[in-house]
C-alpha cells in the first residue's frame, strides 16, 4: 500500500517550508507570501494528491478553522451581501465559513437552532440581526461552548457586539420626507403585530425595544405633528406584499411617502407605484433601507439608508480574532451610524 502523501512532501516538491506549505493551502493571505509561491505549493499538492486531513489538524490545534454565520429566519439580498463582506475577512485569515439561519421555520422557536449552531463544527458564530424573540435563548449563547459575536442593528449585552445605529439614519430619512412636504407617510414594514399596529407605535414612541427604523419613524413623525401610518409587508412573499400595498392605496389612496423597511420591500413598492401610474418623487415619495445596489440601478433610484456593512464585518472579525485569542477579556462593543442617501425617489432636486 502507498505512503498517504504528506505535507513535508509538499514542501520538498515544491522548494518550501511546511509552514508555507500549511499557509497556503490554507488560503492564509493575512500571511506574506508570494503568489507565485501559492501557486507552486498548490501545484505540488495536486502532483502528488495530498489532501490535508482537516480532522488530524483540528485535533492537534484544537480548532476547526471554520466560523458559523447565522441570519434571522432567511437570507435576503442585504443579508447576501454581509455573507460576501464577511467571507472576505473569514478567507483572508484561512478560516472555512459556514452560513445558517435561525427560526426559518418557527422565528419564535429558535432555541434547536442555536443549539445547533454552538455545537456545530466551527470555531465561532456570528448572529446577524439577532432581533428581540431570540432573547430567550439568549442564556444558552451566554454559557455556551464556543464565542459568539454579534453584529447588526441589535446587540446582546453580554457578548462581544457591533452594533449599527439606523436611528440617526431614519431621523434623517424621516425629516427629508417631511421638509420636501410629504404629509402622509407611510411606513412599510416587516414583523409588525398586525392585530395590534396602535400598541406596538406606542411602544415605539416610549420604548427602545423596537426595531430602529420604527422608533425613529415614530418617533419623528409625531414631533412634527404627523398622522403615523404603518402597514406590515411580506419578504417572504412577494405576491402577498404586492396585494397588501395594492389593497391599502385602494382604501385610502396614495400615502404622498413611504418609508420602506428595508431595500427588498422599496423595490416591490417602487414597481407596484409604476405600475399603478405614480411618478416619483412627484406623487409618492420612496425611501428605503440597506444600501443595497441594484436600488441605484432602477428608475428612479431609491433613496436609501445605507448601513456600513463593510466596516461592521471587519469590526465584527477582528472581535472575533480578539475573544478566541483572549476568552476572559472584558465584552467588546462599538457603534455604527448608517449613513441616509437621498436619490430621486424621494427628492426633485437631484
């Protein structure tokens, strides 16, 4: 029986250390080496048809070189684009990314799902906008077997945490509606207790624990005196969200503004607008969330709350780094601002 080719004979072949030989085919490009280099050892390993024996490494350093990413219930455009912005750092370091959801089949029976997730096999998990109904498994995170990192437009106290500020945002998202003369603005949203809408914007005009964009939707139009509207959307289903837009300009005419959730929702709204013979920002008014780009490759381009996704992945990483190399240090934390673009939909000016 032949000898199971090893790294040391990767190394002879192609003229290098083992420890180039492990970095690079490990994918590690937080390590100089050459790319010429990369390419030779790579070269070598395929001659010979080395494989790494992935379990023998995580066996002898005690890590899987993997991390998970997990997204609330499903994963949308926004959310594809953290996956890429955080795969950049993961591949960067060499470690392997795994991406899941939590509560894709009951959002309010997640607890399976962390389980899985913490004793999976990975280093780490990264929660992505891990929003309130998860708070009670929240202790499971807290004594759990690996680190955890939060990142998104909420934080859990007790766990390393980048944390995106949408209020600043929304504020001025709001106000810009409101100084170009919009009156009756809706808000377009997502997870809203349709059986009890004026409860829950009493909440948001009380209470931090709401999701931002409706605290600062709010919030904003009740100081300028304004009749606040909210309307819960699908992203799920497209078609059921078309229907509930349509069905609400039916009974009560064209809001002269509308405050999207997120980009996925403004550009359903943007087509049913057009669709129904409304001009932008003439007629309606349309802000979105996310900064997503296709939003600036429609007509017209969708105003927007763009959230740093670039600088909270890299925050989150180096978090990350951080608490596997140090367990016990204290909890880490930083805030974002997102950022409000203005673009045609909502203002004549540009």
């Amino acid at each position: 029986m032949h000898r199971r080719p090893t790294q040391a004979d990767v190394a002879r072949l192609a003229g290098v250390s083992k420890s180039t030989v492990g970095f690079a085919l490990s994918d590690r490009y937080d390590i100089a080496i050459p790319e010429t280099t990369r390419q030779r050892v790579k070269r070598a390993a395929l001659e010979i048809n080395y494989r790494p024996n992935l379990a023998a490494r995580a066996l002898t350093s005690g890590r899987m070189n993997a991390v998970t990413i997990a997204f609330p219930g499903s994963i949308h455009s926004y959310h594809a684009r953290v996956l890429e912005a955080f795969e950049y750092h993961s591949n960067m370091h060499g470690y392997h990314l795994i991406a899941s959801t939590i509560g894709s089949l009951d959002s309010h029976k997640s607890g399976l799902d962390f389980s899985t997730l913490l004793h999976g096999p990975s280093d780490a998990v990264v929660l992505v906008d891990a929003f309130g109904h998860y708070m009670p498994d929240v202790n499971e995170i807290l004594s759990g077997p690996k680190p955890v990192v939060s990142m998104g437009i909420t934080s859990i106290d007790g766990i390393d945490s980048v944390l995106i500020d949408l209020k600043a945002g929304g504020d001025a998202a709001c106000r810009h509606l409101i100084d170009g003369g919009a009156r009756n603005i809706m808000y377009f949203g997502v997870n809203l207790p349709q059986a009890d809408i004026p409860a829950y914007i009493a909440k948001c005009l009380v209470s931090d624990d709401a999701d931002p964009r409706c605290i600062a939707f709010c919030r904003t139009a009740d100081a300028a005196g304004l009749p606040i509207h909210m309307v819960g959307g699908d992203l799920n289903d497209r078609r059921a969200t078309i229907e509930t837009l349509e069905a609400y300009i039916a009974a009560n005419g064209c809001p002269d503004a509308i405050f999207c959730h997120n980009d996925t929702l403004a550009i359903r709204v943007h087509g049913v607008l057009r669709r129904l013979g409304f001009q932008m920002p003439r007629d309606v008014r349309l802000v979105g969330c996310d900064g997503i780009e296709v939003c600036e490759d429609i007509e017209p381009p969708v105003s927007t709350i763009k959230q740093p996704v670039e600088e909270m992945c890299k925050a989150a990483w180096d978090f990350l780094q951080t608490r596997l190399a140090e367990p016990e240090r204290p909890r880490q934390f930083v805030r974002i601002e997102a950022q409000f673009l203005p673009r045609a939909s909502s203002t004549s000016t540009l």
